[in-house]
C-alpha cells in the first residue's frame, strides 16, 4: 500500500491560520483541508475550495477515472520527480508495510495544496493515513526525508498517535531513477555523503503517551 | 561543488536544480535525475515565537489593521492593543512569524520577538 503526500498535487489542501474554529483536533496553523489525493493508480480532486477550513476527508471522494500514480493511495504529484525516482522502488509496502511517500522533515511532512505546500504535524497525517481505504492499521514505512532523524520527531510521534510500529530515514533519502534509494547527509559537492550513510531505523508505538 | 556529478545512464553532466521542494543532479541530455527533498529551515521550524508590540499609532488605520489582521482580532480590539504596553500579537511557529514581520515592517509597527528569531 501507498500513501504519499508530496509536493504538487495529489493531496490538496487548504490552511487555516490564526486562531479561528479549525475543527476537532486541529491546532492554530495547522493544514486542513480538501485534498486531491491519488488512490493507487487513481486520482482525484475534491474539487473547488470553499473559504472556510474544512477536515481533510480523505480518499473517500475519489473518482476512478484519473489516471495516476503507482501504489494504491498517493498523495503526490505525479510531476515531482522525487515522487516519480521512489514509485519505481522494487520493494513496495515490503512485510505488510504501508508506504507513506511525502517530502519530509524531522517534524513534519508535506503536502501540497492548491494555495502552496504546507507540512503538517503527524496528527493531522495520522488523520490523513487511516482516512484511506486501503490503511487498516497496518505497520508505515515513511519513504520521507528526515523524519526518522529525532527520537522524538515525526515517527515516533506518528507511531505513538496509530499504535503501530514506523520506519523512517535519519537523514535524506536520495531517489534515483531505477526506484533505488540511499540515505544519506548532503555531501559539500551537494551529492549524498555516502561515507556517512544514515538508515531506516525502526519506531515503535510508546503506548504511555 | 567542484565535482560535476555524470549521469549514469549516458553519461552527460548533470546539472544541479530546485524543483519546488525537490532537488537534485539533473541529466542535461536525458531523463536521468537523483534527487531528494529540500524544505527551508524556516519551514521546519517547530518553535513557538512570542510577538510583542512595541509601538504603533493607535490613529493610522493601516497599522492598526496589520495588527488586527495578524493577531486575528478585529479592529477596535486592535485599536485598543495599540494602546497597550507590549501586548502579545501572535505565538506561532517561524513562517506565521515571518509573514507578520515582513507587514509590520512595511508599516513601521515596532514589534518584537521572542526568542531571537533566527531568520
């Protein structure tokens, strides 16, 4: 199974900012929304944008006939190249994983909205992943930058909100085009330092949080 | 960058490139591209910064609505704040802060921030 949330396109959504009503759960600044999220090898739009927040509904409003990404959920655009470099990866949703492809950080990842790409918290993502229909509580492997890199980060909390166990890169991950990937730092020549290779490490739910 | 990294599907330099949040070594003469993610720092920024307002004219309408607007509070309550001695605008994380930052200093709002903000 995956789920991505990259930049430029297959989820939209929209941001609330300020201290107004943003809905259940969500907090000041964060995104929701009305995605376009691409659902195996469809894609969808929710269509227009209305001016007040809306929670993010997930794949519920896919439509079948758009064509897109590889994988059944997918949040990503089908024009970012380091969405296209991962889908061609030979390993997909390896041991029963769900694969959540998004560009990340050590504390968020992103999505791309009609208005611009914003990062969410790995609460909203966690609404975002169990929203899709193929998620049914399965173990995640973040194929997203960065977001393994803090103990106490993206994955670990994302862990944490599903209960399930979380793989994710300490450093970048590197996408080449035959779907082959490295993790790694930025080398000073701007290639991936791989005398320093990080790796996909393993998170698993702290039920006490 | 001293190096120029080769493609390695034909061999042709590639050339360095930023695609919205993407990027990578490009081939300049096919299709071949190695790429990761790139997210501004300020983007990944979790701190929660505290605005205080220093000074601004409780009469000109414009600065009083940069404050209403930012502080998500309406005009005479921003009128008000303007009137008052370091009152809290907005706590929020780097960009919300940055926007803030970039209207009231087109205005002159006298503003500050806490803590320092790196950006």
């Amino acid at each position: 199974m995956l789920l991505a949330f990259p930049a430029s396109g297959a989820v939209s959504a929209k941001t609330a900012s300020g201290p107004q009503n943003l809905g259940p759960g969500l907090q000041q600044g964060e995104s929701i929304v009305k995605p376009l999220m691409h659902q195996g090898k469809t894609e969808s739009s929710y269509g227009g944008m209305s001016g007040s927040p809306v929670v993010t509904k997930g794949v519920g409003n896919v439509t079948p006939d758009n064509i897109v990404a590889p994988g059944p959920v997918n949040f990503m655009s089908d024009s970012d190249r380091f969405f296209n470099n991962i889908s061609k990866r030979s390993d997909v949703d390896p041991n029963g994983y769900f694969d959540v492809v998004a560009h990340g950080s050590p504390n968020k990842i992103q999505i791309e909205t009609p208005n611009g790409s914003v990062l969410v918290d790995h609460r909203t993502s966690a609404r975002l992943i169990q929203q899709q229909p193929g998620y049914t509580g399965q173990n995640i492997r973040l194929l997203s930058c960065n977001t393994g890199a803090c103990d106490t980060g993206f994955a670990q909390n994302l862990a944490n909100k599903l209960n399930v166990e979380v793989q994710a890169p300490t450093d970048l991950l590197w996408a080449y085009p035959n779907g082959k990937t490295v993790v790694a730092p930025k080398g000073v020549n701007g290639l991936p330092d791989l005398s320093n290779t990080g790796k996909i490490k393993n998170f698993l739910p702290n039920k006490s949080q | 960058m001293g190096e120029i990294k080769k493609c390695e599907e034909c061999g042709a330099d590639t050339e360095f490139r930023v695609e919205g949040s993407t990027e990578g070594f490009f081939c300049t003469q096919c299709d071949w591209a190695l790429v990761t993610t790139r997210i501004p720092a300020i983007a990944q920024d979790v701190t929660k910064y505290k605005m205080y307002l220093l000074s601004a004219d409780p009469h000109n309408k414009e600065q009083v609505k940069a404050l209403s607007e930012v502080a998500n509070i309406n005009f005479l309550q921003a009128r008000k704040m303007a009137q008052e001695k370091r009152p809290l605008i907005i706590q929020d994380e780097a960009l919300a802060i940055d926007k803030a930052r970039k209207l009231f200093e087109e205005l002159s709002i006298q503003y500050e921030i806490e803590p320092d903000f790196p950006y």
